[in-house]
C-alpha cells in the first residue's frame, strides 16, 4: 500500500540506525626459548569473546508491513584459532 501523492510526510526519509559494535578480542601468547637461536611462539586468539550478537539495520520502508522489524544479524559469532610460530 502505497501512500497517495496528498499524504504530506512528517517524519524523515530514514530513520532507525544499526546498533553500534559491541565486540571484545583477545590474545594470549607465550614464547619459549630454546638456546639463543631457536624459538617457539604459541598464540591464542579469540574474537568476539563475549559472543553478542549483532542486529542489522530496521526495516525503515514506511510502506512496509514489516516497518520496524530485524531481520538479520551482522558480524560473525565467537572465532577462536590457534598458532605456532618457529623462529630460527
């Protein structure tokens, strides 16, 4: 349902904004010595610790059925990775 070219619109064009980020990383390393010439470096990573969840933006069609309404989410959940570093 389309509003007629009457209607007289009093709010504005967009309105609504995606939430801000809410993301905490971390990592941990530890490095070991072996000699004066050989190390091992073992890295742990986690992004989005926490694991909050992201919404994408409104609907913000003022035509819509379904103004107001998330239908996405945006980011990635909870990553973690591990790795090893050898130097020489």
């Amino acid at each position: 349902m389309q509003p007629n070219q009457y209607n007289i619109r009093t709010f504005p064009l967009f309105y609504g904004r995606q939430d801000g980020t809410n993301v905490l990383n971390a990592s941990i390393l530890k490095d070991f010595e072996f000699g004066e010439k050989f190390k091992v470096q073992y890295r742990f990573e986690a992004f989005n610790v926490l694991n909050h969840t992201e919404f994408g933006a409104p609907n913000v069609t003022p035509s819509s059925g379904s103004l107001g309404t998330i239908n996405s989410t945006v980011g990635l959940p909870r990553v973690l990775q591990q790795g090893l570093r050898v130097v020489f």
